[in-house]
C-alpha cells in the first residue's frame, strides 16, 4: 500500500489500528479526534486534528481514511462516519494485521479491519467497515455482513451468515449455518444454535459469585 | 510431501483442506464427490471423480487420500470412510497447516488434520481421522483419541483425555486432567470440568433472546 | 538472551517452557524437581537438581531462573516460590513463544511468561511471574496484575485491570473495562460482565449431561 492515510480516532481500538499502520509502513498523516491523544505514547509523533472537518482539506484522491472508531452495541458512531465520508467522497483502508490468518479465498470489503492473531478462512466474506478482532475466527464460506463486529476471542463456524450491524460479543460461539439478522446483538459468552431473528439481543445464563472461603 | 493425493468430498471442510493443499504445493490429483463442487472456485481446475469405486483406480502405493468429510455429530460417515478405505489398503495425509503451531513434541497419528491457528502444545497427542479444527487449542500432555472433532474454537487444557468419537462442540472449553470417554458429544459452549462418561452429550445452560427496546 | 538458565519443576507446565528455551537458544543448566521427569523425553538429556537448596550453587549473577510451577487456584507454591528467590537475589527470565503475538507497545515484568499463540494488544501491561497461557488474548490497555495466571483460550478485552493473584479459568471471557480484585478465581467458561470484588470466585451457570439415546 502506497497511500497516505488519515487516522479517525485516538482510543484503544486506534491505537490498536495505528500499530498496524507503522507495521505496514504506511504513511500517516495525522490523525482526528476532539481531543489529543494522551494515554497513547504512540500517537504523540503523529498530527493531530481535532475536528472532522479537517478532513475535508486531504484530497479524496490521495489520501485515505482509517476508521478508528471503536464500536460497541447500540452506538452508531462508527457506521455513521463510515456513511458520511463515503457520500463525501472518501474511501477507506482494509486493513490486515500481519500476525492475522486470511484465506486467500476470502473476500473482505472495504474499509474491514482485521486484527492481530484473527482467522478467515476458505471462501468467507466480510462486509465493509467491519471488523474482525483480535483472535476471532470467521469459518469457511461464512457470509458477514457489514458494520458487523465480531469483538476478540469470537467463534463463528462455517456458512454462517450476518446481516447488517450485527454484534458479536467477546467470547461468544456461532455454530455452523445459522442465520443472523441485522441488528442483532449477541451478548458476551452466548453460544448461539439457532437463527437470530433482526433487532433481538442474546445473553448467556447468568454467572454466580461467591466469596472465596 | 512429495505423494500426490486425492482429496475426498467437495464441501467446506475439503475446501478449507484444498487451501492447505495448494499452500503445501501437494500435487492434486483430483477430488471425489457426488456433485461437483458448484460452489468453490478453488476447485474448478481439478479433475472431479463422481463415485468411491473411481478411487480404486488409483495405486495405493504412489497416492494417498485426504479425508475432506466434514464431521458432525450423530454423523459417522467420515469415520466410515477412512475405516473402509484403510481396509483396502489405502494411506491418508496428515496435514498441518503452516498457520498452525503445532509442538516437535507432539504426537500425530495418520490422517490427522490440524487447520489454521490451531495449537497443538508439548507433550500431546492425537489419534487417527480426528480434526484439530480452526484456532483450537489442545494443551500440553493431552491423548485424544481417534475420530474426533475439535471444533474451532475449541480449548482442551492440560492432560485431557479422550476416547474415540469424542465431538468438542464450537467454543467449548475442558479443564485440566479431564477424562471423555468414547462416543460423547460436548455441545457448542459448553464448559467440561467433570469427567464425562461414554454415550453422553453435554449441553451448556440456554442462553436468552429478547427484543431490543 | 545470553544468560544461562535453571528451570524450576518438571511438570506439564515446566516442558511447555522447556521446549521455548530450546526454541530461544537458551543455555539450560538442569532442572530442579523433587522427582525426575518421567514422562517427558524432552528433560532425559538435560541435569536434574532434586531440591531447591541447590539453586543456591548458582551464581545469581550468570544464572536467571526460570518459574515452571504451574498455577492451579488456591495454590500458592508458583508465588511463593518466586517471593522467596527473589529476596535472595535471584532473577526471573520473562520468556515469550516465538509463536505469540506482543505488541511492541506492551509491557512486561521479570518473570512473565507468554505460551504459543497468546496475543497481547497495544498498551497492555503485565505484572511480574504472571502466566499468559496457549492462545489467551490480552486486549489494549489492559493491566494484568502479578501473579495472575490467564488460562488457556481467555479472552480479556480491552481496558480490564486485575490486581494480584487473579485466576481466569480456561475458556473464560471478560468485557471491556472491567476491574477484577485481588484473590479472584474467575471460573473455567466465566463470563464476566461486572467488576469483581476481592476473595470471589465465579461460576458459570452449570452444564446438562444426557445419555445419547
């Protein structure tokens, strides 16, 4: 990749992403957020921007943009950003972890973001702006869908399919050819067996604690 | 790997095999399936052989067979397979894939297939047909037996036993010196910390589904 | 790493490091174990030490130590064996599997032991004679206590803190930005979603076992 990028954020999941991009090589030309990134020794070599605004002074042709908004249930942030800076004109990096395993069957769109010791395998497909993190497992000829996360330690079997903005939560298991529809929120630790159908949310049974004697 | 194999079956564990294959540079001498495989790309470039009797023709003293069955639960065709072909005489791969980690103190028998990400640790060993699945993980000092799926995800902790048959479902997790004995099913998800007899299925608690507001 | 190095313990946990010292070109000058190492072929070629009196022969200059005591809950030889070498002055090797993902951006003390697979994020910190066990997962930003052990096949995502002498159970998962008390057992196949006070234990709810019919 030859392109000059633009980083969206400065939290965890940014920080995560900017490693990356230093690992490519690629070339950073700042990144944006509304307030400079203090906890991240990382970012301190980098300019900052504070409002997404200043993104419209890159040209759309030179530059790309790296979305390093996180993303957690219920919140739009992410896909929102991705929607308005596509209509503007922008496009967005795919970027690959060089410690993930990606089949070199698998497809993913633009703007997914593959994290460190992540798995896609033979046939799968991701859609845009989605992410796979660390150490997920997408199985064979799975069908993600897009602004999907599939939150680390995640395993989804074969022909799995995903539609829109689904969440798969930390730890959580899909068992092979399930469907899950857009929406859908599948708690941390569930293990889903069944079609999900769009806008429910899935919790595991409930843990117990006690004080140790 | 210098032998030319045959790959049996055309579904998503043998396209996921296939992969492994080319990335051995395995010289391929076709696939073996009732249908051809409509939906793999990958597939198309290799000669398809529609019945098990089409094997015959081939020498077992130059090839050798890789078992692309999928194994699931209940479903013995796989283990069919390879008995019936051992019988005639017949050799299988093992496979490792480059993305796997597999321990030089680790045990394989023949035909053992470990896929992308999988972790096979020091010590332990995995008996004939069975699959280490994707980014499961089988720890130090474990035995597992023959015919058995290791589903992806899976964890098996130190010095794990099993039996024949034994099915570790999507995610599921056993801790350390657990004995499975032969034809037990450990559902997706579920957390094994009791010995479990032979003949058993183990299921997790259900998890919950409701609409989100 | 040019120093040479004395590993503690014999057992499972012990030939996992073992074949990591062999991996890294480490000088081991023995074993120290009230018993030899029966089981494992990969201890023959190498001096056995019976008692930990003859650590002291070493030179705590030229020799690091090694900690191969494995960590079960509620079992305080692992901590207590390195609080004792170290008032004596000895040091603790922190070892890294060529096959685990650190960031470079991570941090760990003396002592901590990172096994195959396991994946540690962007600005995640580790506390000294911790274990980061096969193929677990430690977010960005996390901050793992001392002498916690990570089970094989944990997920913690990003932004958890843990204090001293935390326990993750196998499989276990923990959401973002969870904080978890010292002397916490977090149970095999645990979900946690709430932070933990100090001396509990966590459960899952419990799994079904049936006859196959």
């Amino acid at each position: 990749m030859s392109d000059s990028v633009l980083l969206i954020g400065s939290g965890g999941h940014a920080s995560v992403l900017l490693e990356m991009l230093i690992e490519h090589k690629i070339n950073i030309m700042g990144y944006v957020s509304p307030s400079p990134a203090s906890n991240h020794m990382l970012f301190s070599q980098y300019r900052w921007y504070q409002n997404d605004e200043d993104i419209l002074q890159f040209d759309k042709a030179t530059i790309k943009l790296v979305n390093g908004i996180g993303s957690l249930p219920g919140n739009t942030l992410r896909a929102d950003f991705y929607t308005n800076y596509k209509i503007l004109g922008y496009s967005f990096v795919t970027l690959v972890s060089k410690d993930a395993g990606v089949s070199r069957y698998a497809t993913l769109d633009e703007g997914v973001q593959v994290m460190r010791g992540a798995i896609i395998q033979t046939g799968a497909s991701v859609g845009y702006n989605s992410i796979v993190n660390t150490g997920s497992i997408v199985e064979h000829d799975c069908s993600i869908g897009s602004n999907n996360h599939i939150a680390p330690g995640v395993t989804i079997s074969g022909q799995v399919t995903s539609q829109k903005n689904v969440h798969f939560g930390t730890g959580s298991s899909v068992i092979q050819s399930i469907n899950i529809n857009e929406n859908v929120i599948v708690g941390a630790g569930s293990t889903i067996t069944k079609d999900v159908e769009e806008n429910c949310i899935c919790f595991p049974a409930r843990i117990t604690i006690k004080v140790r004697k």
